[in-house]
C-alpha cells in the first residue's frame, strides 16, 4: 500500500479501560482513526454489545423492533427443533 493510501489506526479497548477493560491482544482492536472517532462520536463508552442496543434502541422504529423481535424468536425455535435430537 503506497503512503498516501495507509490509512492512519490506533487501538480500541472492546471493554472500556474507565471499566477495567485490559490493555492486551484479548481486549484490543486496531481501527482508523477516523471510525475510531466516528464509533466513539454514536456510542460513548459503550460496549459493542450495548452498541447493539443502542442502534436498535435508538434507531428503529417500534414496528421495526417488533418485527426484529417475532424473527429472532423464529431463529431461536429453528435452533432449538434442530438441537432436539441431540438433546434426548
Ligand atoms: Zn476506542
């Protein structure tokens, strides 16, 4: 990649260091810096879990999560009928 097109990065803690996140390999991750910036602009010092939260929280509509809601139950009764076997 010629140095006009490297894009500049620094490290995310996943769990926030104000939170005990640890300064290792397990809770780091190298991101540009301007999504970096850009993550922590949206979501503060959530977590990318309560990012989650936040996006379906905050930007959907309630007949969106309600929807939302009705396929992760069909995704859930698929998996538990296919571990069924398994389980007797
Ligand atoms: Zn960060």
């Amino acid at each position: 990649m010629s140095r006009r097109m490297e894009k500049r990065t620094n490290l995310h803690h996943c769990v926030p260091k104000s939170r005990n996140g640890k300064t290792n390999s397990s809770n780091l991750i190298r991101k540009e810096v301007k999504k970096h910036e850009a993550y922590h602009t949206l979501f503060g010092n959530a977590t990318p879990e309560e990012a989650i939260a936040i996006i379906i929280m905050e930007w959907t509509t309630e007949e969106w999560r309600n929807r939302f809601v009705r396929e992760y139950e069909k995704r859930i009764e698929r998996l538990e009928r296919l571990i069924l076997p398994y389980t007797r």
